[in-house]
C-alpha cells in the first residue's frame, strides 16, 4: 500500500512539474508574440491611448495615496530612531535614498499590480470565456496584437511618469511631516537630499519602471487568456495573476537593486 500511495506521489508530482513547463513555455512564446507585435502599433493607436489612460490617469489616485502615506510614515519611523543618535538633519537623506530607490517604484508597481493588472486578467478572462478572443482570430485578427500589445506599450509608457509622481509625492510628504512633526527646517530636509543624490539613485528606480510594467501586463493578460472553467475561473486566473505578478515583482526588485548597484 505503501508503495502504490508513493507511487501515486511521485505522478502527481512528475504531472504537476511537467504542466508547470509546459505553461511556462507557453508564457514565453505568449511574451515573444506581444513583443514582437509592437511595430503594428500604428494600427491599434486608438487601443493604445484607452490603455494609456486606464494604466496612467486613472490610476493616479490610489499611486498618491500610497505614496503619500508611506512616505510620512517613513518620516515618522526614521526621524524618531535618527532623534536618538542626534542626527535628525540627515532625515531629508535617508527618506530621499528610500523613496526613489526602493519605496516609490515598489509600490507604485504593487498597486498597478492590483489595479491594472487585475482589470487585465478579469477583461481578457471574460474574453476568453465568451469566445470573443476566438471570434478575432476567426475574423483574421491577431488576439495578442490587438488586446496585449497596447496594454504593454501603455504600460511602459506611463510607468515611468507614474514612478516619478510617486517619488515626489512620497518625498514632498516625508518634508511636511519633517517640518510640521520632527521640528526640521525645510531647508535642512532639502539640502540633504538634492546635494547627495547621484545618478545612480535615480537609475536603480527608474529602471524598475518598465520591469514591472513588462511583468504586470504579461502575467494578468496570460492569465487572462488561459481562463477555462465559466466566471469562477475568470475569478481564479484573476487572482492568480496578481498574485503572481506581484511576488515577481518582489523579486525583481531586489535583482535589480542589486545589479545597479553592484555595476555603477
């Protein structure tokens, strides 16, 4: 009994490794086709303005909210712990170092994740469920061209500005909290970020942006465009997604931090 049960393990186990190949050779090729669809970009301008507003505009509010949230708080926490070593003028310093290499681009990309990438997944995977996606193919259209490739343009197109007003706000927040709640000159706080922030800084950041735009878009819109099993499995395919996109993006995140760094 022992032996069929191991037995039985070890097939689950071999099935569930070779599904998991499979589905990632099926995400390279899905990735390579959205990639080298950019040039039809022309051809689906007008889908690639919709997305550019879904990913930018509208999602500006929970990007302040997020950034302008973690950046007071960040002011609080380390300005309180710089108090006891009598080094409260190197808050600017330490906030600034914080923000733009770590915090901004990590949590704008974590919010997009959730936002972006879900109404990704959930729009596709009811595509999918409804045959629509099939309809275009039938219709001589290419489905990835059309449906992925403007959300991947879009997505690297205003990932980067995004990153950039979730630095600024994050950063112009941990200056009131200085001001108003650590007793900071205004003055102080900038003249220790401006003067010791080095092209590397703003490099480790800003080069996450379309990282996490390549990851957020292609995950959620292969997620989507594998959902089977009715709206449940829309749900599911959604879910997966940001789930997936979002502990990729964790991880590169640190990759990229550490690449920067090491070689500039």
């Amino acid at each position: 009994m022992s032996t069929s049960f191991s037995g039985t393990l070890a097939d689950n186990a071999n099935r569930s490794l070779k599904e998991f190949f499979l589905m990632m050779q099926e995400f390279f090729f899905f990735s390579i086709r959205a990639f080298i669809t950019i040039p039809k970009l022309r051809r689906y301008w007008r889908d690639f303005l919709d997305q550019a507003k879904i990913a930018g505009t509208d999602s500006l509010p929970i990007v302040l909210v997020s950034s302008i949230s973690i950046g007071a708080l960040l002011a609080v926490e380390v300005g309180n712990l710089l108090e006891d070593f009598g080094a409260k003028t190197m808050l600017g310093r330490s906030t600034a170092l914080s923000i733009i290499r770590e915090l901004g681009p990590l949590l704008m990309g974590l919010m997009l994740s959730a936002r972006y990438g879900s109404r990704n997944g959930a729009e596709l995977g009811a595509m999918k469920i409804s045959e629509q996606i099939d309809a275009l193919r039938a219709f001589g259209t290419d489905p990835i061209a059309k449906l992925v490739m403007p959300r991947l343009t879009a997505a690297l197109v205003v990932f980067v500005p995004l990153t950039a007003i979730a630095d600024f706000s994050g950063l112009y927040s941990a200056a009131l909290i200085a001001e108003h709640y650590h007793k900071i000159d205004p003055g102080i706080f900038w003249n220790a970020v401006f003067p010791r922030l080095v092209l590397k800084d703003f490099v480790v950041g800003f080069l996450k942006a379309p990282v996490f735009a390549v990851i957020i878009t292609l995950v959620s819109s292969f997620n989507g465009f594998i959902a089977t099993g009715g709206t449940a499995g829309v749900g599911r395919s959604t879910i997966k997604g940001i789930v997936v996109s979002s502990g990729l993006l964790l991880i590169a995140n640190f990759y990229v931090s550490k690449l920067v760094l090491e070689n500039m």
